[in-house]
C-alpha cells in the first residue's frame, strides 16, 4: 500500500504535468509552466524523499539532463519561456529515459492504451524502446 506522502506526491507530479501541458496549449504561459514545473519537482520530493531527490539529481549519469532541467526551468521563470521549454525537454528525456520501458510495459497492460500501442506504426516504436523479454520490476 501507498502511505498519504506518496499519493499527495503522485498528486503533485499529475497536476505539474497539466499545469505544464496546459501552459504549452496556451501558447506557452509563463505563470502556468511555473506552476507546473515546480508542481513537478516538489511532487518527486515528496514521492520518493529529499535525499533520494537529491542522489538522483547529483548521480554522474544523470548530472547533464539535471542542469538542462534546471536551466529551463529558471530560463521560464525569467520569461524565456519557449527556449526554456525546449532545454527542459531535453533534460526530462535525459534524466528519465530509463524510466520510458518500464512505463511502456506498464501502459501495455492498461486496456485501452494497451490496443492502441498494439497499433502497426506505434508497435514498432515500442518494440524499439522495450527490449524482448523485458519485464516489469515488480
């Protein structure tokens, strides 16, 4: 089971991500990526701790897409919003790619999402991403 921490934490990465997806669906508001942004960083914070935060952010591998992460996010806070955007991007790929076949397999097993990364063109891309025989860790 999942303590209170955990799910006000799951709560706060949700709403960063749509407060940040609804920021670049209005032409790129600064007020709402900043919303989202920080949202999503205090909800990693809070899911898996601040040590842990902090190990992960300052691991050797992952130190490039932090800083990217971080430069974007204070380029939106200085009104820089779409260049910020874009290095952000790269820096969540950077720093989360790992975590992109774990979610995939996860997102296999849901029903209706489950169908449409069955579809021809999305399986491909899929299979690339999830090696074969990939397991989910729990």
């Amino acid at each position: 089971m999942m303590d209170d921490r955990r799910k006000i934490g799951i709560g706060l990465i949700a709403f960063g991500c749509g407060f940040t997806t609804l920021g670049v669906f209005l032409f790129f508001d600064r007020a709402l990526l900043a919303m989202g942004n920080l949202m999503f960083l205090s909800g990693v914070t809070t899911t898996i701790g601040p040590r842990a935060t902090m190990k992960f952010f300052i691991k050797p591998r992952n130190q490039r897409g932090a800083f990217c992460f971080i430069l974007g996010l204070l380029l939106v806070l200085m009104k820089w919003a779409v260049v910020g955007m874009i290095i952000e991007c790269y820096g969540f790929f950077a720093l989360f790619a790992g975590f992109f076949p774990t979610v995939l397999l996860f997102l296999q097993r849901v029903p209706v999402l489950g169908t449409m990364l069955r579809f021809p063109g999305v399986n491909q891309f899929v299979k690339k991403i999830v090696k074969k025989g990939q397991r989910l860790p729990v």
